[in-house]
C-alpha cells in the first residue's frame, strides 16, 4: 500500500464532469460534459459520418474548450447519465485522464461512477475501454447514490455511518428519488421526477416576464438563473410569506445586471420570486399542471414501496445531493412535510384499531451537508481512499482471465460501514 499513487476518481454527469484523487476534499476539475469533433460528414447525418482515425483521432476538444473550438460539432456522449456514444466516451476520458489529471493511467487505479439502473452490458463497455485502451491496473464502478450516501458522512448530525438510506438527488435537469439498502439500489423503487433547476430557473423566468420590468430579452434566461442562485430559498408557509413582503419592504432584495448590447445598466426588484421559485418542489402545479405530486409525497412513496423491514431505516437517513438542494432550509421543509404524512398515517392507524394499538413513532431525518454540491464525486474519493478499495477492485489481471463481465458486479464496501 505504501508508496500507491491515489486512485483517481471520475464522475461524468450529463451536464458535467468532475475529476480528481481519492482522498481530496474537492475535484480538482469541473468541465462541461462536452466535447468538439472534427466530421467528414455534414452534421446531423449519422449515418454517413465518420470520425477521423489515427493522428487526427486526438484532434478533439473537450469541456469550455468545446464551445470555443471553430469548425467543429460538439457532441455530448452522455444522456440523462447514461452513455449513448462509446467511441466520444473513450476520446472524452482520453483527455480528461491525460490532459486534465495529467496521469499516467498505468498507474493509477480508477473509480467511475454510473447511474441507477445502469445495463450490465454498459459496464462492460467501460472495463474494456478502461483495461484495453487504457491499461488501468484495476477498476471500480460505483453507483452515484451509494456514493452521495458515504458523502453525507460528513454532516454534523451523522451518528453512525451507513449506506442506507433515501437519496434525493436534484440537478439541474431532472430529480430523482432512490432507495438503498445496505449499499444495493432498490431499483424497482427508484422515482423520477421531471423538476429541478432548470425548472426554477424557467418559472422564476416568467414571473419576470409577467411583470415586465425591463429585462433584456436575451438576458431573461441568464438574469433568472443568477436571481435563483443568489436570492432564492426555501419557506415554511407561502401564505405567511407573502404577508411577510407586504408589511416589510426591506424583504425585497435588488438585482442589477447590465444591458449586453447598450451596456446600459438595469436593475429588477426580486420579491416573490425569492420563494414562489423552489416552491415548485412542494407545489408542482405552479409551473407543471401536468405533474402535481409534491417531492415530500414522492419521497414517502418510494419508502413505503420498500420492503417493510428496511423503511424505518430509510426514513431516518433521506440524504440530500445535488445543486438544487442547495436551497437554504430546503431539508427542513421537506422533514417536516414528510414528518407530516408519517405522523398522519400513525394517528390513522392508531384510530383504526379502536385506540388499541399504539404505533411506535417513526424517526424521519432529512441530512443535510456541506458537501450536497459535489456529493457522488466526495463520495467517490472518500471510498477511493479507503485500503478496502484495492481489494474490491477489478483488477487488470482479473480482466485478462475473465473477460469484462466481471464488471457486471462491483462489490459494496463493509469496512466502512
């Protein structure tokens, strides 16, 4: 063990990618999940395209260097987590292991994250890009869930370490909603949610524009994300907050921007918006009437669709990740509100049975912590560093013996736990 270079750690989102070492407390890098190719063919015409071979195969760009790059398309290889282009995936992790590490895949293990639900073949498409293209001596692949499990360690609150629990886990483009137990995803639980940050960024958008207050129209889009990111938070009851704004004007928070075409500057009140945007979480049908099941329903559902001995373990760990549960007080809403429905159905049961049986009270704890951002990727270097790792890697000399299907299963970490 003495004397091993660190494991490096890869968590490639649809979005974005994150890389760095085990044991770091942040990525090293964090770039766009994108990447700029050269085409012999128009682009949009797949079948006649063909990517260019032997020296001109490095002439690619990926991340910010992607939108930058004139004369090429650019090309996202992953899609709502999963890969959909094998030959850009392996030129995008070609770059980002030697460009932007810059290491020496020889000589370094490597963990990989994947996403619920991820096919077996998948796996197997990345051991052999992993073992064949790159010659890694030993190879793990982890599920982001499990991963932003072993992130929420470091909150305050944790007393003892598991990997179960309920991770909700809110990007910018979707929400999803996942059950594990003892470090296995239960799969047939998992709940998406078609709501996140982009969402917010669209309904605080047209609050805007309701009230049509001078934005730029090309700036619309950029002033929303910025008034969400800086202003925005999460409260207790809607009514009462707006009764707050109407009596105290100093609630209404100034955001100024500057005209990108007159360079004129402008300046927008944000009020309401503050709070109407991430209320959409609990309030669906604000910005979606097709989707009105609050988050706080969605997540006791997926609990109560667990098997019955794992669900009390479940309510107490509902661990958050991700940028969109950043908000501030977003854990203690979404605890008291599940608190609500749990109590609710004990009273319920307590009534049925003629006040015979009482229930025993249920713990519902919402984790929050300072790593929600980065959550899988700290997860991943946490484990990484971890000497167990080594020995529940897939190893090279495994891979020549076996084949890549002895990545199909990448067995869960117990001294941690």
């Amino acid at each position: 063990m003495l004397g091993r270079l660190p494991a490096c750690v890869i968590d490639v989102g649809t979005g974005y990618t994150k890389l760095g070492f085990a044991g770091n407390k942040e990525p090293q890098l964090t770039i766009p999940s994108a990447i700029a190719i050269k085409e012999t063919a128009k682009v949009g015409d797949n079948n006649a395209r063909r990517i260019t071979k032997g020296v001109e195969d490095l002439d690619a760009y990926i991340g910010d260097e992607a939108f930058e790059a004139t004369g090429y398309s650019v090309k996202y290889p992953v899609r709502h987590g999963l890969v959909e282009d094998w030959d850009l995936m392996e030129k995008f992790l070609q770059q980002c292991i030697f460009k932007y590490l810059r290491s020496e895949p020889e000589d370094h293990y490597f963990l990989l994250t994947e996403p619920p639900l991820n096919t077996p073949e998948n796996r197997e498409y990345t051991a052999e890009i992993m073992f064949e293209s790159f010659n890694v001596p030993g190879l793990y692949i982890a599920v982001q869930a499990v991963l932003a499990l072993a992130a929420s360690w470091t909150a305050k609150n944790i007393e003892d370490r598991t990997l179960t629990g309920v991770v909700v886990d809110s990007g910018d483009g979707v929400t999803h909603v996942i059950p594990v137990a003892e470090g296995f995803v239960i799969g047939s639980c998992i709940k998406h949610i078609p709501i996140a940050g982009r969402d917010i960024t669209y309904f605080i958008q047209s609050l805007l524009r309701e009230r049509e207050i001078g934005i730029p129209p090309e700036q619309s889009l950029e002033t929303a994300k910025s008034i969400k990111e800086k202003y925005c938070y999460i409260c207790p009851d809607i009514s009462k907050e707006f009764a707050k704004y109407d009596s105290d004007p100093t609630k209404i928070k100034k955001y100024e921007g500057i005209n990108s075409i007159t360079k004129n500057p402008f300046v927008v009140d944000v009020g309401y918006e503050r709070f109407l945007g991430p209320e959409i979480f609990f309030h669906p049908e604000f910005s979606n009437p097709d989707f009105t099941t609050p988050l706080n329903e969605i997540v006791d559902d997926v609990i109560q669709n667990c098997p019955i001995d794992v669900r009390r373990p479940l309510y107490s760990n509902i661990v958050l990740s991700g940028g969109s549960t950043m908000f501030k007080d977003f854990g203690r809403r979404l605890q008291r509100d599940i608190k609500k429905i749990v109590d609710t159905r004990l009273k319920l049961s307590e009534t049925l049975s003629g006040s015979h049986i009482t229930p025993k009270p249920i713990d519902v704890r919402v984790i929050s912590h300072h790593k929600q951002r980065c959550a899988v990727w700290y997860g991943g270097a946490l484990l990484a560093s971890d000497p167990e790792f080594y020995t529940v890697c897939h190893t090279k000399k495994a891979y020549q013996e076996y084949g890549p299907g002895i990545c199909r299963y990448n067995p869960v970490f117990h001294s941690m736990v």
